[in-house]
C-alpha cells in the first residue's frame, strides 16, 4: 500500500509539474504576470515568494494551477493580465500544458533508454523464455531449445516458427528440437489466449540488448512516443464509435496500475508514467469545455468574431464542460470499484 501511494504521488507529480511548467514559462515569456504556481489543490503545505509568483505546494497532491492575472474578466486587468494579451499569446500559453505533456515522454523515454538499451527479439528459431504452465512448458522444452521442425516442415527462422504456430490447423503439434548435441520430437497442444484470436504455445524468442547512443536514443524515444501517441488516439477513436468498449480508468484504476508497476521497477514506473502523460494530454486537448482544448476552440471562435465570447455564454458551456468531466469521473470510478470486486 505504501508503495502505492509514493508512486502515485511521484507520477501524478510528475506529470501535474510538467503540464503547469508549460503554462507557466509561456506565461512569463509573453509578458503575462503570474501570482502562483502551485502544485497539489488545497492549504499550502509550503510556499514562497520568488519576485511576482508564489511558488507553494498543496497538501491535496491531485493536481495542481497557475494563476495567471486577468484569466478572469471580472478581475481588474492591465497590459499583463491575460485577457489583454492577444490571441495568439493565449493560445500559446493555454496550448503549452498539453504540450509539456508529450515532452515529458520523450525525455523520460529518453532516460529508460540510455540506463537500459533497447531488447531487440533474435530471429534464430531459438526458445529464448518458456512460460510457466502453457503447453511448451507442459511438453518439456526449455530455454535454449533450437526448434528444427513443426510437423515435419523445417523451420530456420523464429518467424517461420510463429508462423507455423499460428497457421496450425490440428489439435496438436509435432516439434522437434536440439538441446544440446540430441535431437528429440514432443507433442505440444497449443491453446487460445485470452485477448488474441489464434493459437499460442506459450514460448519467447531470444532477447539481445542493444545500447544506443545518445543522439539514436533521443530519436527512438521520439519515436515511440509518436507511435504511443497514434496508438492512444485510435483507442479514443475505437471507443467513441462504438468499435469497442468504454474502458477507462479513474484515479483508483491510475493508482492500482502505478502501484503494481512500481512493484516491479523504477524503469517500469518511468515507462507507464510516460504512456499516462500522453493521455493526458490528449484528454487535455478534447475540445470540451473547461478543458485545454475547449479553451482553445474558444479563443479561435474569438479569433473569427473579432470579440469575446459573452460572460454568460461562456460560464453556460464550461458548466456544460464540467458536468460531463463529473459524470467521466463518476463512470470511471465506477468501473475500477467493479474490477475490484470482480478480481476478489
């Protein structure tokens, strides 16, 4: 539980900083004034005064705000509140959180690499990892075996071999194999895996580590960040229409993943917090009001009228903008309280 907790403290810290940074450095490179960047919600548990800003950290570790001057129409404005600045000014600063938040990826992607290589699969028709209790452990191959035949048909390559799995048409299968200096044949019956649709067996290739350098490293975290990116953006596109389930995780479901991943590492931790930084920046820029991106379709619609939105209007759609955000909270709480049970 104590595990749990810090690192889920130091993820949702980690990612909260890097989105209000963004905020704040374009706030302050655009001339606007900010009285607090604040980390956490709730009392200060520290605070100080540096210049202008209050820079305090609050004991609700869930979030975190920049007050920017004039953000507000009703507050007094000057040539430094925000709502003076023009446009472009604005949506760079509102932009920039989001922003930040693909940033902090690449560089903790970055750090993973350069402390630990990258794992590059061996194509060697040679059992690198045999998992417990699936059919190839059942059938006695162990690490090291070079498989030579699936069914009589020779096999010189690991693609050949997943292949040969997955085309498999008969209840069982005939590998022969070397361990050693001998040849032996097994039967092996393979089984279908929750989540694929074709037959498995249970066996890894072999892994070799390869370390990059530092400027290949900075490039492959690039990358892979841009692939994890792709790859969030089509599971949002998949849920809105229907293709498949609403599968969303609330602040219990983000501990829970944190706590069981920080039980196997701090690598591990690193990478999971870069894929949630990247959710949350792509929830960020949703065009819903309240939003990064609701604030954003605002200032463009401002853009083209050439004047504000009224007070009125703009109030009625961020109560609109909450009130869904409330409802995505209470379903996404909902759904880790019933996996919860249903893993009891």
């Amino acid at each position: 539980m104590l595990t749990t907790i810090i690192a889920t403290i130091f993820v949702i810290g980690l990612l909260v900083f890097f989105h209000e940074f963004g905020h704040f450095v374009t706030a302050k490179f655009t001339g606007m004034r900010v009285d607090e960047f604040a980390i956490g919600f709730g009392p200060k548990l520290i605070s100080k005064r540096q210049g202008e800003t209050v820079y305090s950290l609050r004991i609700i570790p869930l979030g975190g705000f920049n007050k920017i001057a004039g953000m507000s129409t009703d507050e007094e404005q000057d040539e430094r509140s925000f709502s003076s600045k023009p446009i472009w000014a604005r949506m760079l600063v509102i932009f920039a959180g989001s922003f930040m938040n693909f940033v902090l990826p690449v560089l903790l992607i970055f750090l993973v690499i350069s402390n630990s290589g990258i794992d590059i699969p061996s194509n060697q028709a040679v059992i690198g990892n045999v998992i417990a209790n699936q059919p190839a452990a059942r059938a006695g191959l162990i690490n090291g075996d070079r498989i030579l035949e699936i069914n009589g048909v020779k096999v010189e390559s690991w693609t050949q071999v997943v292949a040969a799995i997955r085309n498999i048409s008969d209840a069982q299968m005939e590998i022969t194999f070397m361990r050693g200096d001998s040849t032996s044949t097994v039967t092996v019956i393979p089984e279908y895996t929750e989540g694929v649709n074709y037959r498995v067996i249970g066996v890894a290739p072999v892994v070799n580590k390869y370390q990059p350098g530092l400027l290949e490293a900075a490039g492959l975290a690039v990358k892979q960040t841009f692939m994890w990116s792709v790859a969030i953006l089509e599971g949002f596109r998949d849920m809105f229409t229907g293709r498949v389930p609403a599968e969303v995780a609330g602040p219990i479901g983000v501990a829970k993943i944190v706590g069981e991943v920080a039980q196997v590492g701090f690598i591990p931790l690193l990478r999971i917090a870069a894929f949630l930084s990247i959710n949350i920046g792509m929830i960020n820029l949703l065009p819903v009001p309240v939003l990064d991106g609701g604030h954003i379709v605002t200032l463009a619609v401002e853009g083209v009228r050439r004047k504000p939105i009224s007070k009125e209007k703009l109030q009625f759609f961020q109560m609109i903008g909450l009130a869904l955000l409330i409802m995505l909270f209470i379903f996404a709480t909902f759904k880790d309280v019933m996996r919860i049970f249903q893993n009891q």
